[in-house]
C-alpha cells in the first residue's frame, strides 16, 4: 500500500506543475478593450424645411391619439408624429422613439427654438418620454395622451413648463 500511495504522490506532483505551468504561459485573462464612443448620426436639415414641417404638422391637427400610432388614417403617439411629420415635409426618416430622437438632434438653448425644432419633456418620470414641435409664440403641436386628439400647447402651460426638459434641432439654421 506504501508502495501505491508513492505512486500517486510522485504522479500528482509532475502533474500539478505542469498544470500550473501551463496556465501561467497563457498570459493574463484578456480584458474587453473599451470601443471608443460612436458620435451619433448627425442630421443636418436645411432651414428652408421648416415651413414645410410646420404646414404638415397643422394639417394633423384633430387626429386622434393612438399609443404606437404613426398614420393619420389610425392615429399618432408623439413621436408617432413626428417622424411622420419628418418622413412627409422634409423626407426624413426618424424612428418613432422619443429617445431615440433626442439623440440624433442637437441640443439648442429655449431661447433660440424656431419653428420645427422639438421640445421634450419629462412626463413619467424618466427623460425623454414626450416631445412635440414647436410652432412659435411659446407653442408646439402634440399628441398628448390617449383619448386625445393632436393639438397645440403652451411652453407656458403649467403641466409642460413644470415638465420641459430640452430643446433640440435637426435643422441648420
């Protein structure tokens, strides 16, 4: 038995070495290289659209609301109607994400809006979850809740003005 033991002890050695040696030339454990950040797609409208935009938008006005919504003929969620107003006047194809708009505008000062750019806001509790177009004056047209029909607000409106979060542009001047 001494003899078996000797055996097992002088095979496991040799072993665990070379097991170790092994793992050791393998080198360190690759790390996930950072990828460099991807600017987003950047959009650039000439200003001369605008007119266009804005004449499209109002002759949406009554529609009605429809969540996921994105034609006329079935209704319009907010961003339903934006990218359905974009797609028309301007041949701009937007995804129909608020968010996601967001993210392929630039950002603009509130004193610098100008018919066609959009306003955002922050209405359930996470950035980003309405937006409209702005019209001027303060106004902008919207699909605001469901019941409802596409309609013309205030930034000056108590619930929006408590809830504006950004404006934002794709156009060039």
């Amino acid at each position: 038995m001494m003899q078996s033991s000797l055996t097992t002890r002088s095979i496991r050695l040799p072993l665990a070495l070379s097991l170790t040696l092994l793992v050791a030339c393998t080198g360190p454990t690759p790390t996930k290289t950072p990828q460099p950040r991807v600017p987003p797609p950047t959009i650039a409208l000439d200003g001369a659209q605008r007119g266009n935009v804005i004449l499209t938008a109002a002759g949406l006005m009554q529609t009605n609301y429809r969540y996921g919504g994105s034609a006329p003929a079935t209704g319009f969620d907010c961003s339903g109607l934006v990218a359905y107003v974009f797609r028309q006047a301007a041949s701009q194809p937007l995804p129909h994400n608020t968010a996601a708009i967001a993210h392929l505008s630039r950002p603009i000062s509130r004193s610098k809006l100008k018919p066609g750019d959009f306003v955002f806001f922050n209405t359930l509790n996470r950035p980003f979850s309405h937006m409209g177009i702005y019209l001027g004056d303060g106004r902008f047209i919207n699909a605001p809740s469901s019941g409802g029909k596409v309609r013309i607000d205030s930034l000056d409106n108590p619930y929006y003005a408590k809830r504006f979060e950004s404006a934002r542009t794709l156009f060039t001047s």
